[in-house]
C-alpha cells in the first residue's frame, strides 16, 4: 500500500492539477486577494514544487540542475544586457520616450521603485511565472509532447495568465489610451493585443529555457524587461 503511495502521479494529471492551481493563483492575485502581497506567488511556487515533485520530476527537469547553472546565468546577463541598451535607446528617442509612461507608477518614490524592481519583480512575478510556465508546465508538458508541444502549451497559457492583469491596459498606458481611444471596444482590443504579444513573450521565454538549458535565461530577461521597465519610466517622469 505505501509503495503504490510513493509512486510518481500520472503526467498528465499533474498537469492538470497545475494548471488548475495557477488559474486559482491568477484569481486570487487579481480578484480574491491582491492586498495579500507576495504571499500567494511564494505559496503558490511552493506548490509548483510539491505538484512537481509529486510527479517524480526533479531539478533537471525544472531548469535548476547543477551543470547548467552557470550557463544559465551568462545567458541571463546577457539578456539583461540586451534589455538595458533597447531602453536606453527608447529613452533617448522622442519618438518611444512616452511609450514609457505608466499611470500605476506616477506615484511612486524612489524606494517604492527600488522594492519593486529588488522585491515584487524577482519574488512575485518571474519566480512565480518561470517556475510555472518554464520550469514546471513546460517540464511536464515535455514528457507529453516534446519540446515544441511544451512551448506551444507554456506560452498559450501564459498569454491567457495575462487577461486580468491587462483589463485597464488603456487607461494604465497613455500612449496606448491615446492611440487606440477609450471605449470598451478599444479596452477588449488591448487585452487580446496584450494576451496574445505574451504568448509570442512565451515562445521567446521557452526557447531561451531550451537553448540554455536553464531556467536562469528566461528568468533574467523576464527580469530585466519588467524591472528595467519600472525604472526607465521613473528616471523619464
């Protein structure tokens, strides 16, 4: 009786469980909770280990195994390099400069920017998201499917994580609100612009998880495109 305990989950049922896990995560992080800070991504990526490691994968698997971490980490440098010298470029043009603009950051002091680009990004948004979508769904959905079944599952579901966060994207973004007005047409138009441009994210993100053989290579860009983010558009208000 023990052993047939302590034998691994089918694969495809810890698939299912952790992709009905993240679906509550995103409700939770968007709807149910969200005054509950980093709580639920670091509970939540607690749970992407137990539900891989119930299905006898291991750190390999994940992206996290011993030989491949020092190329994952030249990678991701590398990454974060290539993201600093495009925003530097776009801070510099007038032309991309507004596209800088964030009213959710308007507000914000220089700790609160330094929290979120040392704090909320790294522990609350690319540990959670790379460990879900690069370690652990793309990981499982490998042993299905391969690698191009496992990108083309990890990046739809990563386009869809983005529905919720994406609802006011018009009115968050000038530049964007400007362009594309202020109707409920325009507002849905933004959020399956923005729903599918992180899909095709996703696909970036998976093939730098396949090449590197790392999860630190798609955890550095991710990283630096949204921390860079927040603080290129502090340093331009």
């Amino acid at each position: 009786m023990n052993a047939r305990f302590r034998r691994p989950a089918d694969t495809r049922v810890a698939l299912g469980a952790a992709v009905v896990l993240l679906v509550l995560v995103n409700l939770t992080i968007h709807r149910w909770a969200p005054g509950w800070g980093l709580l639920t991504p670091v509970a939540a990526a607690g749970a992407l280990l137990a539900v891989e490691h119930w299905s006898g994968g291991d750190r390999t698997e994940l992206g996290l195994g011993r030989g491949t971490l020092r190329r994952g980490a030249v990678w991701a440098l590398a990454c974060v390099g290539a993201v600093a010298a495009v925003y530097l470029a776009g801070a510099l043009l007038p032309s991309t400069r507004p596209l800088f603009q964030d009213t959710r950051n308007s507000g914000l002091s220089g700790g609160d920017i330094a929290y979120r680009v040392l704090v909320a990004v790294p522990v609350g948004t690319v540990l959670l998201e790379e460990l879900a979508f690069r370690g652990v769904l793309y990981g499982l959905a490998r042993r299905l499917w391969g690698p191009p079944g496992a990108m083309a599952f990890s990046s739809l579901l990563f386009g869809l994580w983005h529905i919720l966060p994406s609802l006011h994207l018009t009115g968050e973004k000038p530049a964007l609100g400007a362009l594309l007005g202020g109707s409920w047409a325009t507002a849905l138009l933004a959020d399956v612009g923005a729903v599918l441009f992180t899909a095709l994210a996703g696909v970036l993100l998976c093939e730098l998880r396949r090449r590197s053989d790392s999860l630190l290579a798609p955890a550095g860009l991710h990283w630096a495109v949204n921390s860079l983010g927040y603080l290129t558009g502090f340093l331009l208000r």
